[in-house]
C-alpha cells in the first residue's frame, strides 16, 4: 500500500501554486483566441514551389494591407497557415488575397481550408462556450451532489475547477490557441476527471460503510489505493488513444488532442490529490453516510 | 446467476451481427449494397463551404414606415382630417392632428381589422404601437411587428437562396434557417464558394426608370452611379418596370455589336407598361438600375411591345450569365451579409480521413496491446468487447445516417481509449474478491455487482458532457458529441451483454482454477 496521505498536504501546495499561477497568467497574459473566437481570416494553404517560405509569404502578405496577421508553418513542408485578424467577410475578400499572392509569388497556392469569421459570430460563439462550460460543471455538481453528500460534491468540483484552470493556464503559458475544439476537449475534461473521481468516492462511501473504526484521514488512502490499478489502466488506455490522435490525426486535431492530454493526466492527479484531501478536511465521517442511509 | 439462457445467446449474436452488417456496408459499392445507408461524412471531411448569411432587415424596416407613411396620409386626406407635420423620425412615424379627431382616429389604429395596422392573432398585438400625447401620434413598430417582418423577409429571402443555389447546380446543398434573421447554406463538395458568395451577396433589384433632366419631376428624383463608377445621371424615381415583370433571363450573343447581353423576356403587364413607356419615350434614355446603381441608360429608338429587349453594359460572357440568374431567381428582399465561412477543400478532406484512420488503427492496436499484457486472457474478451463496440458505435452511426466529422472520428478514437474502463473495473473488482472468496463463481458475481454504481456514474458524467456539448456546440464539435454520446450506449451494451457473457463462460470451465484473474 502506498500512503498517499502522507503527502496532501505538500501535493496541495503545489496544486494552490499552480492555479494560483494559472488565474495570474489568463490575467495577464491571457489566452490566444483563434479565428473562431475572436473573428477574422484563417487560410491553410498548400505551394507547389518549393521556394515559399514563411517569410516570402510573410512580405507577401504585408504588402496587402491587411493589418495584423499571423504566417507559420503547418505539419508538411509546403503547408502553412496564415490567420489575419481583419474582419473582412466580403464576398471576394479571399479571391483578392489569391489574385495578390499569385501575381506577388507567382506559381499556383491550394487553398485547402478558408474560414472567414464575423466579429458578431465570434462573440457569440465565446459566449456560448463560456455557457457550456458553466453549464457542464454546473450539471457534474447537481449529479454529484444527488448521489453524495455535498461535501462530496464540493470535493469534486474542486477537482474539476482545478484541472481545468490548470489547463487553461498551460495553453495560456504556451500560447496555444484556443478554438472551438478546444472547448471540446474542455468539456470532455470535465467529464472524464469527474469520472475519475466518482471512482474513487465511490469506494469511500463503501469503506465508510464497511469499517467504522476507521478516520477518514486513513480512509481516503485505502480506497485510493485499492482502486488504484484501476485509475492507472483506464489512465494509460485513454492516454493511449489521445497520444495516437495527437500524433497521427492530422494537424487539425493536435490541439485538441493536447488539451485532452493535459486534462487526463491532472484529472488522474485531482481526483486523487484534490478530491480527497477535501473531504478530509471536510470532516467526513461515517456519521456523514448515516443520515443518507436512515432516509 | 452465472446461466445465459439460449435464446439470450442468440440473441445478442444477432444483434452484434445486424450492427456489424451495417458497419461494413460503408465499405461496400451503394450501387450493390442491399442496404443502402452510410455515415454522411461532414464538411470537413468530404470537403465543402458552409456559409451563415445574415438578413439586413434595416432597409426593409425603413421600407415598411415609408408605405405605412404614404397609407396614413392618404387615409388622414381621404377622412379630410387636418394632418401637420407627418414624418419618419428615429424610427417612428409621427404627426399631429386637431384635437377633435383623436378619438377617431386612434380608434382607427386600434380596431383589430385595421387595414394600416394590421392585428396578429397568434401574438395579440399589432404591427405598431400607437402612442398619442395631446394630439400628437408616435407610432412605431411593435415587437411582434418587427418579428414579423423578420420572419417574412427571412422566407422570402431562403426561397430566393435556394433558386440561385440550384441554378448554379451544386450537389446536394442544405439550405435551412437560423434563428430568425439568419440562413445556413451548407455546400458539399464545392471547393471554391466565390461564384456562390458573389451570387448570395448581390440584392438584384432591377428597375427600368427614365433618365430626366428636369429636378422637379413629380415622382422626385436622385442622382445614380454607372457601375463603372466613372460617371453619374439623375434618374426619376418613377419606377416603370422592375425585376418581378421578368418572366425570363438569359445571356446573349449580339451579332451586330458582338457584344454580350442579357436578353429579358416580360409578362403580359411588364410587357404593357414597357410598350407604352417606350411609345411616349422615343429619344429618351431609359436607365436600367441594378441594387442602386446604373448598368446602362440607352436611347429608346423605337417602341417595343414585343415584350422581349436586351440589357448590354460592358459584360462578359460569365457576368452576363450571373446577372441572367439573378434576375430569374428574383430580388431578395434585403441585403444578405455572409458573417460566417468555412470551406475545406476535397483534398484536405481526404487527408483529415486518411489521418483519422490510421490514428483510430493505431490507438486501438496499442489499447489491444496494453489489454493483452495486463490481463492475458480477460484482455482477450475485453479486446473482443472493444472490438465489437466499435461495430456497434458505426453501425448506429450508419444506422442513423449521422454525420462524421473529424473532431467526430476523434471521439470514436477516444471511445475506444475509454471504453475498456467499465471492463477493467470489473475486473478489478473481480480480481479482489478472488482474494476473499475461493469460489470462483460467486467471486465473479460479485464483482459484477459491486462495480455497478461505479461504472454507471462514471459513465452519466461523460454523458452530461456530450449532451450539453451537443445543445451548445456548433458544427463539427456536435459531431464529436454524438459520437461520445453513442459510444457510452455501445460501451455500456457490449460490456454488460458480449463481455459479461465471455467472461461468466471462462469463469465456469475454469471454476477450480486458483488464480482466476
């Protein structure tokens, strides 16, 4: 048996450190939003001259007079992707860049993926992923909160809080763009780091039942490590999974897919090292389970 | 417990075997299929634009005061009631009139049949709110009033879409409504949306009015640009033909000017009124005005009751064909906006579904790998289950005819990672009350049991997730919920149903056997 408990108190530092560095940097650095979320032309786009490169393009661009944009390169070698913050949803917007770019380049470009977002879309598709999200913890507290006690519920909406702030501030630190996938994969997060602590809860309330000797200080160390096999497997295999999408599924999904990752693996922690300190805290006791069982 | 009855046996054999019929007929010929569904694959994966038009409802608004305006002075002179100062302000019409008439008068704007403010049924209001102090009026357009102008120009203008769209012959478009001053046009396959964009952007009210000199024409006058934007005339407001007098369009081959144009043929009415305009109008120019501004204003030779003329103004053969559509298909009835474009290209397409692919293989090889080696025999049956699941999770998707996006192929590839926790926490469980209990059986039955709270609620919170992903997501992120959202069911029916079945099976040959798990 591993004592898992011998170590909240350390593990939540660091934990605190690490939100409280999260909210200071979606503060003051902020997170990148993409096309989707803050308006403007996203153009993926494919040369067949092996020339181009990113600067090439990059003076290309500047001469068009398109205020501020964005030119990096994406997966292949001819690939690359340009995000221009004007809003500009003319009908032939796109068809000027094209003309420009071939008679300033010469050549031919494939214009494999255009999105062109309106500054009122944009808005409304932040806010309503801003909705979802709520929306979604909300929900996870209502469920958790009829089949535990609140002091469950708390514990684990403390767990879900800290995951996802804790991811945001990653993205936020590496300027990872934060697209509607990405509220995707924060809202799978919420589900899968509940998951995972619902596992493991559950066999508290079990063990509350079964010993009554024990404090719940002990307690939350045996059930953690009973079902310990469980949450590393289910761990691994879901790890495994994402790890191939981010590796193999295309550009389109890396983010995505990294978001998934990060919420795994601190979901794993959180529902160990968030999840149970808290109803430690808490006081929980077999008294705690009596009142649910008598009604 | 541990007894599957026959018929349960055959039962989920079927079952497992209709869903993975129908997984595979996604790979067969549709000619030679005898099922003829198959997964619709999203924009982002066959390729395609999606285009959210938003309806400008302001000029029809304006248009809707100015009638109101010219009905409220024709009724307030046709009841000889003294009007002052009847004019549009801020969105409002107002006026004043003697004190006296009030009654009547507001009376006449309440009344449910009133034929100037008109009463919905459905909302309990008017068109207009009529607000009166002393004896002055404020109307202004109510909410339901608003609404309803709204909704009108928002059908009006999808059936005008829809007739460009199928002019122009792209495969299978979606066109629907979107709130109620929105439209989708969804365009599968179409890889360059800029002929389509330039059609939805343009208006295309067409009038035939007279060029004049004369600024005190009695139907007033304003000055209108060429297209060319080099050079302006004065132009009656009289309008003398418009676009709804069209009975067709279509580019022609002028063969004494070479020169393309757009041949018009009228209706019976069109072709009247043009016949007399023409007759009283030798020497005159006619400008034909297209959204505002003047395509060309040629001289009238000679009167023309055949109902058919010609449009010329500097045209391609591809401008003149546009223009000929558009004036078949009709004006809209506003401005429509694109506020929304996403368009991937067939090639990015398949690249997004080569890559998912070899993703899913690779991630499901390595979750059948790791089984394998952690739990040799039961990684058997839950590789089986997995495998079998991933049946199921296609074959309801085929079933469906749902949409597969790539976000969407990622949820399946995530499934896949997930799917195997219901299984390992019975076996888990299985495995630690082998430690307690020698009967392998009992053991068995009991870890089923006690891992039952625990698989359910793991499994409602990923499902609260897609439910509310579904509701507030948007395009390709819906496609990823629904296949999270299927993928619990599967999960859940193959563990319960195919694992529960191999595993009880196992457990009895081998009910003597010490070490179980």
């Amino acid at each position: 048996m591993i004592n898992f408990n011998k170590f909240y108190k350390l593990f939540n530092l660091i934990s605190l450190g690490l939100v409280v560095a999260s909210i200071l940097l979606l503060f003051f650095k902020g997170l990148n939003f993409g096309v989707d979320f803050k308006g403007g032309t996203l153009i993926e786009l494919r040369s067949n001259d092996k020339n181009i490169n990113v600067t090439s393009l990059r003076q290309s661009f500047s001469q068009m007079n398109l205020g501020d944009f964005n030119v990096k390169k994406f997966g292949n070698e001819n690939d690359f992707l340009i995000k221009i913050e004007k809003k500009d949803t003319s009908a032939n917007a796109i068809e000027v860049i094209k003309k420009d770019l071939i008679s300033s380049l010469g050549g031919s470009f494939n214009f494999r993926r255009v999105e062109n977002v309106g500054p009122k879309v944009s808005s409304e598709l932040l806010k309503s992923g801003i909705i979802a999200i709520a929306l979604s913890l909300a929900a996870m507290l209502f469920y958790i909160w009829i089949r535990f006690e609140w002091q469950f519920s708390l514990g684990a909406i403390l767990a879900l809080f800290h995951d996802v702030i804790i991811t945001l501030g990653l993205f936020s630190l590496f300027s990872l763009e934060i697209n509607l996938s990405i509220v995707a994969a924060v809202l799978t997060i919420v589900g899968y780091s509940m998951n995972d602590t619902v596992v493991i809860y559950d066999r508290v309330r079990e063990n509350l039942r079964k010993f009554s000797d024990i404090k719940i200080y002990e307690l939350t160390n045996i059930s953690i490590n009973e079902t310990l096999s469980r949450t590393i497997i289910t761990s691994a295999t879901t790890l495994l999974a994402l790890v191939s999408i981010y590796l193999f599924g295309g550009e389109i999904l890396k983010g995505f897919s990294l978001a998934m990752i990060m919420g795994v693996v601190f979901g794993t922690y959180s529902s160990i090292y968030i999840a149970n300190p808290i109803l430690v805290k808490l006081r929980v006791s077999q008294k705690t389970i009596l009142t649910e069982d008598t009604e | 417990m541990l007894y599957f009855s026959k018929l349960r046996i055959t039962l989920v054999f079927f079952v497992t075997l209709f869903f993975i019929y129908f997984a595979l007929s996604n790979f067969q010929d549709p000619e030679n299929s005898f099922i003829s569904k198959r997964i619709n694959l999203g924009l982002d994966l066959q390729g395609g634009s999606y285009l959210l038009l938003e309806i400008d409802n302001e000029p029809v608004e304006i248009q809707k005061l100015q009638n109101t305006t010219t009905d409220i002075r024709n009724f307030l002179k046709s009841k000889k009631i003294n009007f002052n100062d009847l004019r549009i302000q801020d969105k409002t019409i107002v006026f004043t009139i003697p004190i006296m008439d009030v009654g009547s008068v507001e009376a006449f704007f309440l009344d449910k049949e009133s034929e100037i403010n008109p009463y919905y049924n459905q909302y309990k209001s008017h068109q207009f709110d009529v607000i009166i102090e002393d004896s002055k009026f404020t109307l202004s357009l109510s909410k339901y009033g608003l609404i309803e102008i709204k909704t009108s120009s928002q059908d009006q203008a999808l059936e005008i879409v829809r007739r460009r769209v199928d002019e122009v012959g792209t495969n299978e478009p979606n066109i629907i409504k979107r709130g109620n001053n929105r439209i989708l046009v969804e365009l599968p396959g179409l890889d360059d949306p800029m002929r389509i964009k330039s059609l939805l952007g343009k208006t295309a009210n067409l009038t035939f009015r007279f060029v004049t000199q004369n600024k005190n024409d009695t139907f007033g006058t304003e000055m209108l640009q060429f297209e060319d934007g080099m050079s302006e005339a004065m132009v009656s407001k009289r309008i003398i033909l418009n676009g709804e007098n069209l009975l067709d369009a279509q580019p022609q081959m002028n063969n004494q000017t070479n020169e393309t144009v757009v041949s018009f043929t009228l209706d019976r009415v069109g072709a009247k009124r043009f016949g007399k305009a023409t007759s009283t109008g030798v020497g005159k120019q006619l400008a034909i005005v297209l959204d505002g501004k003047i395509v060309s204003a040629p001289t009238i030779q000679s009167v023309i009751a055949s109902g058919n003329g010609q449009i010329s103004g500097n045209f391609t053969f591809q401008s003149a064909t546009d223009l000929a559509l558009l004036l078949r298909s009709g004006a809209l009835p506003a401005p429509l906006n694109i506020i929304e474009e996403r368009t991937v290209g067939p090639d990015l397409g398949q690249d997004s579904i080569n890559a998912g692919v070899i993703a899913l293989m690779i991630g499901f090889l390595l979750v059948i790998i790791f089984m394998f080696f952690k739990y040799k025999i039961f990684g058997l049956i839950a590789n089986i289950t997995l495998l079998v699941n991933l049946f199921f999770l296609v074959g309801i998707l085929t079933l469906f005819e749902a949409t597969l996006t790539l976000p969407g192929i990622a949820g399946i590839i995530l499934t896949v990672g997930m799917a195997v926790d219901a299984n390992v926490l019975i076996f888990e469980r299985i495995k630690e009350e082998c430690k307690k209990e020698k009967n392998n059986i009992i053991a068995f039955d009991t870890g089923y049991v006690k891992s039952k709270t625990a698989i359910i609620d793991a499994n409602i919170t990923t499902l609260i997730a897609a439910v509310i992903l579904f509701f507030m997501g948007s395009g390709p992120v819906k496609g990823f919920s629904v296949t999270l959202a299927v993928g619990i069911f599967t999960t859940l029916f193959s563990v319960y149903f195919i694992a529960r079945m191999l595993t009880g099976l196992y457990v009895v040959r081998n009910k003597e056997k010490t070490k179980l798990i």
